[in-house]
C-alpha cells in the first residue's frame, strides 16, 4: 500500500477532530493569554468531544 493513500484517511480523522474542537469558541480564538488555563480548556474540550461521541454509540 502506498504511503499516499493511508495518509488520507488518518487525515480525515484529525481535521473531523479539529473541526469539533473548533465549535467551542474559547479554543478556536485563544482568549487566555496563560498557557495552563489554554490548556485546561483544550482538555476540557477533548473530554467534551469524547463524552459526545460515547453517548453516541451507547
């Protein structure tokens, strides 16, 4: 298998996330001028979008 076409569809997985990652306004426009608070919002993020998609397949 060429290398071209396994890149595609890992891709695709991440720009999904992201684009979820990017419906929560405090992480698509970084307000927080302190890199922990960032951080913990990107967390809360990731837990939020984790969270969605196990309701989603229970």
């Amino acid at each position: 298998m060429d290398n071209g076409q396994r890149l595609g569809c890992h891709r695709r997985v991440v720009e999904r996330t992201h684009a979820w990652l990017n419906r929560f306004r405090r992480l698509s426009v970084r307000y927080e001028r302190r890199a922990d608070i960032h951080l913990a919002f990107s967390i809360l993020g990731c837990a939020l979008v984790c969270l969605n998609q196990i309701r989603r397949f229970c």
